[in-house]
C-alpha cells in the first residue's frame, strides 16, 4: 500500500517535480512567493520550493531558507531539508551555503 510507505511517497513526488518544465516551476515559484508573503512565519510555504526548484534558483532558495534557522540556532534546520540530499545536484548546492554559515 503506497498510502502507508512514506518512503513511497517522497520517491513519487521526486519524480513529480523532476517531470516539471521551467514555465510550471515559474508558476509553482510565483505561488509560493505570494503565499510566504501572505503567511512570513510558515516554514512549510518557504521549504516546498525547494522540492521543485533548480540550479541557482535552488541554491538562492535555500539559502534563504536556511540561513535565519542556522542564525537562531534551530537545531532541526538540517533536518528539514534532509530528503533534499537524495539528490546530488541539491546536495552539492547545499554544502556551499552551509560551509559559508561557520
């Protein structure tokens, strides 16, 4: 049963967001943006784009993400964007902004 195997599930909507063509991340990008405007405290609405984002629009997008939980020390910080590591594009994009925290 798919439903019960979270694992399952992040695989199936990996291969989701890598099916996506640039004008639907665009439109995925716009949508989060105007809801982390409407919701600024929502850690949920900033760390979606990051599943669907690519390139240096990734590497911009989680820096941003991460830089002010690494600042208030949130110690699940990295946890958060840990299923992002099974990617090894994003995770090299990743390391360079943590390396730039210490």
């Amino acid at each position: 049963d798919l439903a019960a195997d979270p694992t399952a599930d992040a695989l199936a909507a990996r291969r989701t967001f890598a099916a996506l063509d640039d004008a639907a991340r665009a439109r995925f990008a716009v949508l989060y943006d105007e809801l982390a405007a409407a919701f600024p405290r929502s850690r949920t609405v900033r760390r979606m784009p990051l599943d669907f984002a690519v390139g240096d629009a990734f590497a911009a997008r989680a820096d941003a993400f991460l830089r002010p939980l690494v600042r208030k020390g949130t110690v699940s910080a990295f946890k958060l964007v840990q299923p992002l590591y099974a990617d090894a594009a994003k995770a090299a994009a990743l390391g360079a902004p943590a390396k730039s925290y210490v």
